[in-house]
C-alpha cells in the first residue's frame, strides 16, 4: 500500500485500466519470479515486493469503482464484493497443501500466478468508471484532509484496527497447532475463518445500509474484540475454535464493507455525501485522496505481523 499515493497519481492522469493492466503484469512476473527463487531475500523481492506492488496497482484504482454505480444498497454492494475474498479464501485454504503435494511448490506458486493473472485480466476488461461523471480530486497525498479532525478520527481507527484484523487474519492457523490441534485441523479454522467472511459481509453490507455504517462499524469493532475476551482466550478447543473463526471471520473486516459512499438522494453534482467512514467525512469527489491516506496509513499494521 506504499504505493497508493503513485498509483492514484496513475489513476488522476491514465485513468483506471493503464494501472491495472501494469498490476496484472507485475504479478504474473512476481509469482513466476517467486518460483523460481532459492534465497530468502529473492522471495522477499519477488513474493513481497512485487506481489505487493501488483496488488496496488490493481487494488489501488477498482476500490472505489464499485460505490459509483450505486446511488442505494452501496454497503450491501461493497459487501457482496468483499465476501469474494472469503470464498476465494476457502478454495485456496482447502486446496494449496495437496498441491503442493502433488505438483510441488514452484509449480503451485506458477499456478496461483495464471489464476491471479486470468481473473484480473477479465475483471480489467470489464471494469468500468464513472471518473468522467464524478470527477474526484484523485490527489496522492492530500494535505489539506490530513488537518481535518474528522479524517484523524477516521485514520486513527484505521490504524488501530488493521492490528487486530491483521493478527486474526494471518495467526489463526498457528495458533489451532499451537494449542495441539493437527495441522488438517488448523488448515479447517483458516478455511471456516474464510466461510465466516463470505457469509457474514453481505449482511454486514445489509444492515449498514439500513442502520447506519459508522454505528455498524463502532459496534462490530467493540463485537470483535470482546469475542477475543470472551471465545478465543479462556477456551482452547477445536469446537470453540471453529465457532471463533467464523463470527470473527464475518466482522473482523468491517472497514472493507462499510467504506463505500452514499449520496444524497438523486443530487448529481456528488459534492454533498452523507454515509460511512471515507465518504461521510470526505465526500464522492474526494474518495481516492482519503483512500490514498488510508492506504498509508495501513502499512505499518500490515507489516508487524
């Protein structure tokens, strides 16, 4: 996400489809790269650098894409989008270990390559904005949002969070074999983990809309951490464990259902938004400045875990 303010500045001049063209290209490189490494410091490259750098530039320019083309039901829109990542999850979860066993890792890491690289090139292809219509800002590194109090509340909560879903996201695994569950079993609690998130955003994303995103969010986010309190730390079975993965794997990424915008009834100058997080502070016009902040502002939480 270091990149996001360059990639937004490629967004402001290129429009959407040249960054994301550029993403699909670097990734492929990254995992064929990644196959092929035999040091640690070439996968830090290739599998770090560059995975990374590739997912910006396509994440980067479609995130905002979505909440353009829906004047009503925004949340539940960006919810159903973020529940592909759950169902993606679940496949990859279930799938990587046989194989790897059958094929080996080189060839599981090119595979996952031409995977990468076939969708994002028919999501590119069909992708389209409303940049023309909504004309936003698109600045890398807005300084005038950073001096607003409202954005700092934003950003601060952005930060914090991003350590608990981050922790969440990518320890559940190590934890079920640390506490002497088998590897099949750990392998089970990322899968449910991943089931958690793609039943559970839509309906996060439906009751947002109908209850208010910012009171959804605060509510969730005070949900998460007392399931941690009250399910994940006193008790170490499987079955509590399981139950665990999927409620937490529903609400831990309420911040990637409840960001998308909501205008003001039919009003087609997008210069007065009311709704959730980024829009409600900043405004349509000024998503992709703020989501830049944003971006930034998860790097450091993204890289302590």
């Amino acid at each position: 996400m270091l990149a996001a303010p360059v990639v937004t500045a490629l967004v402001r001049r290129y429009e959407i489809h040249l960054p994301m063209s550029l993403g699909i290209l670097v990734l492929g490189i990254a995992y064929v790269s990644a196959s092929f490494s035999r040091r640690i410091w070439q996968l830090y490259l290739s599998q770090g650098v560059l995975v990374g750098l590739g997912v910006g530039l396509l994440y980067v320019p479609s995130i905002a894409i979505l909440s353009q083309w829906f004047s009503t039901r925004r949340s539940l829109a960006n919810g159903i989008s973020a529940a592909g990542s759950g169902i993606g999850g679940i496949i990859f979860s279930l799938s990587t270990g046989a194989v790897i066993e059958n094929v080996g890792l080189a060839w599981s890491l090119r595979l996952v390559g031409i995977m990468a690289v076939t969708a994002n090139t028919l999501a590119t292809i069909f992708i389209r904005s409303r940049n023309h219509v909504v004309q936003p800002a698109s600045i890398p590194f807005d300084v005038v949002l950073l001096r607003r109090y409202d954005v700092f509340l934003l950003l601060t909560w952005t930060f914090v969070g991003m350590f608990g879903y981050i922790i969440l996201l990518f320890s559940m695994s190590d934890y079920a074999i640390s506490i002497g569950l088998s590897r099949d079993q750990s392998v089970q609690i990322t899968a449910y983990l991943n089931l958690g998130t793609a039943l559970g955003r839509p309906v996060i994303g439906f009751i947002s809309d109908r209850y208010g995103r910012i009171e959804i969010a605060g509510l969730l986010t005070v949900g998460c951490g007392l399931c941690c309190f009250i399910l994940w730390l006193p008790f170490q079975s499987f079955a509590v464990t399981v139950a665990f993965a999927i409620i937490n794997g529903a609400i831990l990424g309420v911040f990637w259902v409840v960001s998308g915008p909501v205008l003001v009834g039919d009003r087609t100058d997008y210069q007065q938004t009311i709704g959730p997080l980024c829009v409600e502070v900043a405004g349509l016009k000024e998503l992709p400045s703020l989501l830049s902040l944003g971006w930034l502002t998860t790097v450091l939480p993204s890289a302590c875990e």
